[in-house]
C-alpha cells in the first residue's frame, strides 16, 4: 500500500469521524429542548410520560376520595353544648344555649309539678323519684326531642323540592347563566328552607366567602343525604373539571330514584307502622275504657306506692316495645 493511499485512508476516515460527529451534535440540539420540555411537563403531569396517566389517575382518585371524607365524616364526637348548638341551628331557631338551657329547666320544673299534681305520691321516697324522673325527663328529653322532630320536618321539606331545585339550576347552566346567577333564581323561586338555603349562598358568594365554606356550614344546618351529595359533587366539580350541568343532572335523576325508593318502602312498611300504633295505643284505650267503667278500681294505680311502681315497670317496657317496633318497621334509604 502506497503512502498516498494511506493518506487518503486517514483523511476519509477523519471526515467520515467529523460528518458523523457533526450530525449527532447537530441532532442533539435539535431535539434537546424538545426532550428537555417533554420531561418537564411530563413531570408536572401536564402530558403523559412512563407511567404517567397511571400517577395523574391516582393523584385524581386521592383528592376526590380526600374531599368525600372531608365532606362525608360524621364520627366526630362532639360536646354536649356543641350538639345542642347544630340541633337548634338544624331546627331553624336563633336562640342562644342560654335561652336553650332556660327553657330546658322551665320544662323540667312544669313536668315535675304536673306528676306531683297528678299522682299525688304518698311516701317521700315515690314524691323523690317520680318527681325527679319528671324533671330530668322535662330536661333533658322532651327539649331536645322537639329540636329533633322540628329539625325532620325541615329537612323532609327540604329534599322534598331539591330534585327541582336543581334542575332549574341545570337549565340555567345550558342556557349560559353563571351558576351564582342560577342559584339566585333558586332562592327567589322556592320557599324556605330551601330558598333561604341557596340564599344564603349567594349572599356568602358576593360577601368574598369560599364555595368550600359556604357548603360546609350549610351542611351543618342541613345534614341530609341530598345536600351532601350536591356538595361532594359541586366541589369536586370544581377541583376536578368537566361539565357541570350534566353532572348536576345525573345527580338530579340518582335524587328522584332516591324518592321512588323512599316512597315504595314507605308503601311496604304502612301496614306495620298501622298495626305498631294499634298496639302501641291499646293501653290507653283500656284505661280510658275502665275509668270510665270502673275509676277506683284503676285509681289504685295512682294512689297507693304500689301502682306507682306497676305503671313505672309498664311505662318503661311498652317504651321498649314502641322502640323495637321502630327499629323494625323504619329503613334507611
């Protein structure tokens, strides 16, 4: 091999080397940033890198299951005073626990004064304990008993025009109202406690108050089921994204299916809540029935020690029954 030859060799094979190198530096400043930026953004979960859509999915699934906790928790335990303060807030009153409290102890005295005047024990020892039953009773059970039922009937009347509520609130998205705008149209358009419900969104949405915090006091005056879902949904709705008016219409049609199930089991169990207030009254009526036919035999009831204690033991196990008959006849839907 000549030495020319040799030459030649060495110099293609350097300009084989640079044209290669050239290419590669070339190719890599070209697609660098494109990789660069590709990496980032798959980092921050704008695009999808390995294994990616798995991490944003999961990330996804733990902020909703995060906010169905936060939204759904009931098993906080709560002080006394604090319970009385969501039930009076749940009923609908603006008193204070001090007002609470008065009219508490008012109606633990009257029913302590009505037993004396009814009964009329005869030994110290029947006056102690009927009295101070009556008392405690007219305390501590009768006070929070009305809040309870007071607080049923409002939440019944609640859910009961909810389903129409948001439906309104559906149309209104659709046609291009903002849904600040639609819940204002609910507030004029329904009756308390609804209306004054969605009103007071909107009044806490223009005073600079979050959605967040305006669902979560409302949940406190308005426990129920359906409230609950409308703000797990509305919230999760926002964090998340996506079309809320069909969101809100699904929710709507899983309400009404809700009712239809409500009502159906209300129809299947009216036959053992009939026969339950038969018996549970039967008492009664065969008192009233004796002391119409026989008064002192049944006022020995109420006279001597002896029928106090009979009508306390009957008091307290026709209690019992009236309890396990509930429990039997009433489902959760």
């Amino acid at each position: 091999m000549t030495e020319e030859t040799i030459i030649l060799i060495i110099v293609g094979s350097v300009a084989a080397l640079l044209l290669i190198g050239g290419g590669i530096i070339g190719a890599t400043m070209v697609i660098r940033p494109k990789v660069l930026l590709r990496r980032r953004m798959a980092q921050i979960g704008v695009i999808d890198g390995p294994g990616q859509s798995e991490r944003v999915e999961s990330r996804r699934q733990k902020r909703i299951q995060e906010k169905v906790k936060q939204l759904a928790s009931k098993g906080e335990k709560k002080g006394f005073v604090e319970a009385i303060g969501e039930e009076i807030l749940q009923a609908g009153f603006h008193i204070s626990i001090q007002v609470y409290l008065f009219c508490s102890l008012c109606a633990g005295v009257l029913m302590a004064f009505f037993y004396l005047m009814a009964m009329n024990p005869e030994t110290l020892t029947s006056t102690i304990i009927g009295g101070g039953a009556a008392f405690l009773i007219g305390l501590l059970l009768l006070p929070r008993l009305f809040l309870r039922i007071v607080a049923g009937r409002r939440q019944k009347h609640f859910t009961k025009h909810f389903a129409e509520a948001i439906d309104l609130i559906v149309r209104g998205i659709k046609s291009g109202l903002p849904v600040n705008e639609c819940f204002t149209v609910v507030a004029r358009e329904f009756e308390p406690p609804l209306g004054e419900e969605f009103r007071l969104l909107v009044e806490g949405q223009n005073l600079g108050m979050t959605l967040d915090e305006l669902l979560a006091r409302g949940l406190q005056r308005l426990p129920t089921p359906e409230y609950r879902f409308f703000a797990i949904v509305t919230q999760i709705q926002k964090q998340t994204g996506g079309n809320l008016a069909d969101t809100l219409s699904n929710l709507s049609t899983v309400l009404r299916d809700r009712k239809k199930l409500r009502d159906k089991v209300q129809a299947l169990s009216s036959e053992a809540k009939s026969s339950a207030m038969i018996i549970g009254s039967l008492p009664f009526f065969v008192s009233g029935f004796l002391s119409l036919i026989n008064p002192e035999y049944l006022m020995l009831l109420f006279t001597t020690s002896a029928g106090n204690w009979i009508l306390y033991i009957d008091a307290f196990w026709l209690f019992c029954g009236i309890m396990v008959m509930r429990q039997m006849i009433n489902f959760k839907v």
